[in-house]
C-alpha cells in the first residue's frame, strides 16, 4: 500500500479511477497496525480498488481536513469524493461486508 501525502493526494486519491480506500492512521496507534495486514491483504486480492494510507501525525491538514477525530478510521474516494467512513480495527470479514459495494 501506498503512503500518500498532503503532495500527492489529489493525484492518487481525488483522480484516481478506481475507488480509493484511505487508511488514517498512526505509528503509536496499536489498533492501526493490527489493521494494516488486514488492509494489504485486500488490497492484494482486489484489482478495482485502490487502498492507500495517510499517517495522521505526518499529514495534520488532511487529517483535519477530512474530519479525522479517532483512529484508526477509513474514507472510501469515488470520483473525488468521500462517500463513507470506516471507523475503528474490525476483522477481515467485517471490513469486506462493510466494504462490499466497492469490493469486485
């Protein structure tokens, strides 16, 4: 997975073609990096989504922006816009459910 920047942001998240999954997340957070894996793992089995990371503590303004209060929490981009949010670690099987409608 990609980490994305305040730099890249538009680029590989805003144009993208594909739905864009963004991970907020930070390197003291366990919940986060118990869902990582998690995240790889489908991001490697699915080819019309894209799953991106963003760490909070390095990318204040887009944390702030997209109204990042806790984390770990996940916005899914379509066609530039966040059309849902994810919040919290959850297993494999409950983010591809609540993932479902982007998911091939």
């Amino acid at each position: 997975m990609k980490d994305v920047t305040a730099e890249t942001f538009e680029a590989e998240v805003l144009k993208s073609e594909k739905p864009v999954i963004v991970d907020f997340w930070a390197e003291w957070c366990g919940p986060c990096r118990a869902l990582g894996p998690i995240l790889e793992q489908i991001n490697a089995e699915q080819d019309g989504i894209e799953i991106v990371k963003v760490n909070i503590d390095k990318e204040m303004n887009l944390a702030e922006a997209y109204q990042i209060t806790s984390i770990p929490a996940m916005k899914v981009f379509v066609a530039g816009s966040a059309v849902k949010t994810i919040i919290g670690a959850k297993p494999k099987g409950a983010i591809e459910e609540a993932l479902a409608d982007y998911l091939g």
